[in-house]
C-alpha cells in the first residue's frame, strides 16, 4: 500500500488531469464559436492538452499504486501545461479583452498537477 503522500499526490495529479482535459474541452469549444485561431494552431494545442491530461492520469494512477514513475509523469504533464497555459494566455490576450477569472482558471489545473507530481515524487515508498 501506499503511503499516504503518493496517495495525495496520485489524487492531485488525477484532478489536475481532470481539469486539464475539461480546459481542452472548454478551448476547443471557445475556439469554435469564436474563430480565434487558426485551424492548425487549434489542433496542435488541443492534441497537446489532450497529452498533458493523460500523462498526468497515467501518473496519477501508477502514484496511487506506489510507482515513482507516476509522479515524474504528472510533472512532465504538468511542465507541459505551465508552458501551453503561458502560450495560450499570450495568444489570447493579443486578441483583445478578455475576463480574467477565466485566465487565472487556465493556471489552476498545472498548479495542480505539479503539485501532486512533486509530491508523489519526493515521497518515499513503504517498501524502500
């Protein structure tokens, strides 16, 4: 079993990758009825996110069964993330106004993610 970090890690990771998905969902949707990119840069960011969102599930899931393998997948899942919400917030505040709850909302989901990938990671297993 695993110690009580890698499981609040795995589950961290597993929200963080929840989060990351529905933001992939929520772009895709916003992209469409919007038209602010271009067809190209759509389907690049949104196969990215889709990546980072199951990284950080495949992460979460081998963190919960006491794998230190998990967290370093959550944390590149979530690196991945940090730098593609960076990009996107620059992309989107080029176009115009936007609400800035929903931009903070975008930095919610790698905060999440790396949190539970370092601290899965950091964690020593009940068997070493």
């Amino acid at each position: 079993m695993a110690k009580g970090g890698r499981v609040f890690g795995g589950v961290f990771a597993l929200i963080g990758s929840a989060i990351c998905l529905i933001m992939a969902w929520v772009f895709w949707l916003l992209n469409f009825l919007l038209s602010i990119f271009g067809l190209g840069a759509t389907w690049i960011i949104l196969v990215t996110l889709i990546a980072c969102g199951v990284l950080g599930i495949v992460g979460g899931i081998l963190l919960l069964i006491d794998k230190r393998a998990g967290g370093v997948l959550a944390i590149i899942g979530g690196a991945l993330d940090l730098v593609l919400t960076i990009l996107l917030v620059v992309m989107l505040l080029s176009t115009g106004p936007i609400m800035w709850l929903f931009v903070l909302f975008f930095f919610i989901s790698p905060a999440i993610l790396l949190t539970g990938g370092i601290v899965g990671t950091a964690t020593g297993s009940e068997f070493e």
